[in-house]
C-alpha cells in the first residue's frame, strides 16, 4: 500500500526514477546560452558601431581644427585681417578638410567622405561635416534595414584666431 500512496505524493512513476523529468533542465541551459550568446553578439555590434562615431566626430573636430586654417587668400588680400580672424570661404575651407580627411584620417573611418554642408557661414567660421557608413561586424544578427550598414554623420565648427594681432605682440 506504501506503493501508491508514495506515487501520488511525489508524483513520479512507480520506479520512483524522475525519469519524466530528464533532460529539460539541459534544454533549458542551452536555450538560456543561446539567448546569451546572441546579447552578446548584439552588444559587440553596437559597440562597434559607437566606437566608430566617436572616431568620426574626433575626425571632424580635427578637420574643422584644420580648416579653419584654410586662409582664403582672395579674402585675405581684399579685407586683410578684420577683427583677429583668418578669413575663411567656402571653398577654401572644404579645401583644407579634404587635405586633412585624405591625410590623416582615411585610416580611421572607413567609406568617410566629406559630406555638403562643409564651408564658412559667417567668413570666420569652419563647418566640416564628415558622413561614413559603418557595416556591423555580425551585420546577420541586426535587423534588416541595418544590415546594409549604419549611415554616421558628424559634424564640428572651429574658428582661427590670431593672438596678439595688432598689439605689437608676438
């Protein structure tokens, strides 16, 4: 009689095995480090594509720092030096943030290019904007409309001023 009244209390076979039981938790554990591996490979993706960004916008910065030494000669020899600023225009400033893109930074950023948008609004100012696009490197595991890679843009203003200009300074 302790037979049945032991099977309805545990809830096992007769045998007493548990062997209903086996191999779910194993299945369980590869589902969970299925699901893990591909947070990870997720996360590896997005990373890779931040860290991208940052080096592009430390690009842009040093070629805005770059062309905003992009003397605009024509402007230079018809106003001269107003005010303590290089003068700057749109052509020349593109100028210097290629030159700066092609010999510097080509290594850095992959697919970049100089993007519209890059010139001198105001005549003193150097607006560079850098465009690449970034493929993640498990580009299979991002949705589709990422997997053709990621559009970055960035973009960064720098001015030239000349220090001690007209004071005898220098």
């Amino acid at each position: 009689m302790t037979g049945p009244v032991r099977e309805r209390a545990t809830g096992r076979g007769g045998d007493g095995c548990g062997c209903a039981d086996e191999g779910r938790i194993a299945l369980l554990s590869l589902g969970f480090a299925l699901v893990a591996a591909v947070l990870v490979l997720v996360v590896v993706s997005a990373s890779a594509v931040h860290l991208q960004r940052k080096r592009l916008y430390a690009l842009a910065d040093a070629a805005a720092a770059a062309a905003a030494g992009a003397l605009d000669e024509g402007a230079y020899f018809t106003t001269g030096l107003d005010a303590g600023a290089v003068p700057l225009s749109d052509a020349s400033v593109r100028a210097g943030a290629q030159e700066y893109v092609l010999g510097a930074g080509a290594v850095e950023v992959a697919g970049l290019r100089v993007a519209a948008g890059t010139g001198s609004p105001d005549g003193r100012t150097a607006v560079v904007v850098l465009t690449a696009v970034v493929v993640p490197p498990f580009a299979g595991l991002v949705p589709e409309r990422f997997a053709g890679g990621v559009q970055l843009r960035a973009s960064s203003r720098a001015t030239a001023r000349l220090e001690g200009f007209g004071t005898g300074a220098g």
